[in-house]
C-alpha cells in the first residue's frame, strides 16, 4: 500500500484539516510547560496526530465512545507519534472517566454535538480531574448574549438541531457559568478562524 493510499483510508475531516494549524499557535503557548493533555472526543484523530508531533514534550491521550475507537485508531496507528497514547473509550456520561490525573484537557468542536446534560457533565468531571493551575480548553463555535457571531453559525445551528434534538450551539456564557462552578475560570476567549473559538479555562 502506498502511504497515499493508506491516508486516503483514514478517517479524515476537512475542518480539522482547516483548523488544527490555527489552534496549534494557541495551544503552544497555553501547553508550553505541560506534560500530559487529556483530548476528549477526538474524532478522527487527525488533531491529536498532529499536535503530539508538533509538541513533542506531551503525552497526548487521545479518547472516543467505543462506536467511534476503531477508526480513531486507525489514524493514530498511522500517525507513528511516539508521544501518542493509544486511544481510551471514554463517553462524556459514564460514572468514572478512567483517568487517574491531567494536567490538562483539550477538546474541539464537540459541546455542540453533545446534549446539554453531557455539556454539564464534561465540566463537572473536568473540574473534578483538573487539579490548581489545570486547564481546559475548548475549541468550537458559540453565542454570545444569545446570538449567533455570524450568519453561518446560525445556519449551522440549524443543521446541527435539524440532525439531533440534543445538538447546538452553545452559549458562552452559560458554559463560563457552569465551568466557574467548578472553579474553572476564563483565562482567555481567543477568537479562530470560520466564526470559532478557543476558550481557555483555568482552576483555581
Ligand atoms: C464533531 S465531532 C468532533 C471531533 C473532533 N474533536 C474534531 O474536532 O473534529 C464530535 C465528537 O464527539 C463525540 N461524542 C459524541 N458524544 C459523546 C460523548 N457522550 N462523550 C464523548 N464524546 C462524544 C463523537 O463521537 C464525535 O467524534
């Protein structure tokens, strides 16, 4: 097989394709003296294939719901990153998460896929496992006072009801709201290219 076409075989997305260049120049610097991050739904896998090359001082701990490991995997057998942890089965909801301890936890474009319960429960447990000084960054589209940042989002959040009752965009506020309950604080709200955002939260 030809390494085009074993890539062609991979799972693959074009927005992390877009994407993964711009929140690599955040993340480097908010990840600069970390030694493990903790990716929750990482899809495809193509974000944790890159970042764990690009920032080689990390142990990227890559997970999914078991129906999305199998493909996850694929892509990161094929990554060949020596700082990349073979992927978890992790669903937001179960009781315990598997994990011992991070210092960090990163995910993209996933608070909107997820119901607005496993929104509450991804921060609940976040905060639980992060310890002082952890962070928790989120990367994705949000509204803020309750509107949309473009017509776009708003055509998106349309799409994303239309598939799933549970899916949407997300309020920024409400999500600084229930991180802040676990003392997860905003540090920063970088704006990203295509109407998204990288939010990052740190406990105190
Ligand atoms: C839009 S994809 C984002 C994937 C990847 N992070 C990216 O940026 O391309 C949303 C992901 O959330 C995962 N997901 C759905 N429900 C979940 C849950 N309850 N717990 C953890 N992950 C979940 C899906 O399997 C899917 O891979």
């Amino acid at each position: 097989m030809t390494s085009q076409s074993i890539e062609s075989a991979l799972p693959f997305s074009q927005s992390c394709e877009n994407n993964k260049g711009p929140i690599l120049e955040k993340i480097k610097k908010i990840l600069a003296k970390n030694k493990h991050v903790l990716e929750i739904a990482s899809g495809t896998g193509q974000h944790a294939a890159f970042f764990s090359k690009e920032l080689p001082h990390l142990a990227w701990q890559p997970t999914e719901i078991p129906p999305q490991i199998k493909s996850l995997n694929l892509r990161l057998t094929a990554s060949q990153s020596m700082n990349l942890l073979p992927a978890i089965e992790l669903d937001v909801d179960q009781e315990e998460w598997g994990v011992l301890e991070t210092e960090a936890i990163f995910t993209a474009n996933s608070l909107h896929i997820i119901s607005k319960e496993s929104v509450k429960n991804f921060i609940l447990k976040a905060g639980g496992m992060l310890k002082k000084d952890g962070q928790l960054i989120v990367y994705g589209p949000f509204k803020y006072n309750q509107r949309f940042t473009s017509s776009s989002n708003a055509d998106f959040d349309n799409m994303l009801r239309e598939k799933s009752s549970d899916s949407a965009i997300r309020d920024f506020e409400w999500v600084c709201e229930l991180c802040a309950s676990e003392n997860l604080f905003l540090e920063t709200d970088f704006a990203m290219p295509a109407n998204n955002r990288l939010l990052f939260f740190k406990k105190v």
